[in-house]
C-alpha cells in the first residue's frame, strides 16, 4: 500500500525531513502530498522546496469549526490516506482523529506507556527519563486516537542510557534514532507487517 501523506508539525521539523528523504530515495513507497502546521514552523521550509504544499493553521485565530474545517479540506483536496505526526504539539480535533481512525500515526521519544500524557514533550520527557534513572529510552510510534499517546504502538527502538547521560545529551541520542525508525514504521503500514 502506498499512502497519500499529511504531515503535521510545530517545530524544526527533521523526522519530516527523514521521511521526505526516505520517500525521494524511493526507500518508501508512499508520498508526503501536504505539509500543516499550528505556526510558522521551521520546519515547512524543506517541504516547499520540494514543491509540496504547506499550510500554517494556527488555532488561536480562528473559530473552532474554521480550524476543523481547514485541515479538513486540504486531507480531502490533496486525498491523504496516512496522518503523521512529526512533532505536532496540538491535540488533533476529534473530527479528524475519526475519521482518519486507524490512520494516525505519531512518534514520541521514550517508551511508552512509561512517560506519555499531557505536558510530556520536549525536554520533559528527556528529563523525566533521567531523573527516573531509566536503563534504557528510545522512540515509539503509536496510532492516534483522541487521548494524548494512547493509541496503540506500531514500533519501538530501544537505546541505552549511559551514566553519563543528561537529558540534552539522550536527546540527541532518541532524536537520530527517531529518524531510522519513523519512515521504517511507515514501511512497515505499507507492507502491513505491524507487529
Ligand atoms: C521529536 O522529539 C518527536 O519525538 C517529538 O517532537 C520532536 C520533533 O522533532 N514528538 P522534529 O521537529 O522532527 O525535529
């Protein structure tokens, strides 16, 4: 299966980057067709180099029903099949998480269920990890529903923790492995070997 990709993100944008490489390099069949952000991330200048389509939707300045309907318009303009998440700090509006169900992937840097929910993002979670003195942490990837990291995991990689460690530094470490491991979640949809 060769999906139609929206990609959603906040910030810098590199699993992006990993994903739109992976795809140009043909390592994956599908194609990230359209680019939304909640603002005007970093992150959205790689893909319109490309040529593809990206859109800043930022919540704030318009009503709910506008916001939903936005998005919604571009999935269906642009016939996206998979959501990813790549760094989307917003929850996604449930008109979307049922009708894209089972369709929604995300990627979180640590091994959920331990250290998801709300307000574990960023350098949260790097440190919580540390502090919790963890043997090991790595990405995972997970379906979207509408609870914060739920959804069910589709992959995980595992890192280990050196004593050495800081957050910053098992940051860096999470980070380059997110960008092997979220285009190979997304080769593993394609070939339905999710396991
Ligand atoms: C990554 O750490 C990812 O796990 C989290 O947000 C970060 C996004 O980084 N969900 P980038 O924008 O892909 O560089």
């Amino acid at each position: 299966m060769k999906y139609r990709i929206a990609a959603y993100i906040s910030g810098s944008g590199s699993n992006l980057k990993a994903i739109l490489d992976y795809s140009l390099q043909k390592k994956i069949s599908s194609e990230v067709v359209v680019v939304i952000a909640n603002k005007d991330a970093k992150g959205l200048e790689y893909p319109a180099s490309l040529g593809i389509e990206t859109a800043v939707i930022p919540r704030k300045e318009m009503p709910r029903k506008e916001f939903v309907e936005k998005q919604i318009g571009l999935l269906e303009k642009h016939k996206v099949d998979l959501i990813v998440l790549a760094g989307y700090i917003k929850k996604l509006p449930k008109e979307i998480t049922d009708k894209f169900k089972n369709r929604i992937i995300n990627i979180h840097p640590a091994l959920l269920p331990k250290f998801g929910g709300k307000g574990m993002y960023g350098m949260n979670v790097h440190r919580a990890v540390i502090e919790a003195k963890e043997k090991y942490s790595g990405p995972t990837i997970h379906f979207v529903d509408d609870i914060y990291d739920n959804g069910e995991i589709l992959l995980q990689k595992k890192v280990e923790i050196s004593e050495n460690d800081t957050p910053e530094s098992l940051q860096k470490k999470v980070l380059e492995l997110e960008h092997i491991v979220y285009p190979e979640a997304i080769k593993l949809l394609e070939e339905r070997r999710v396991n």
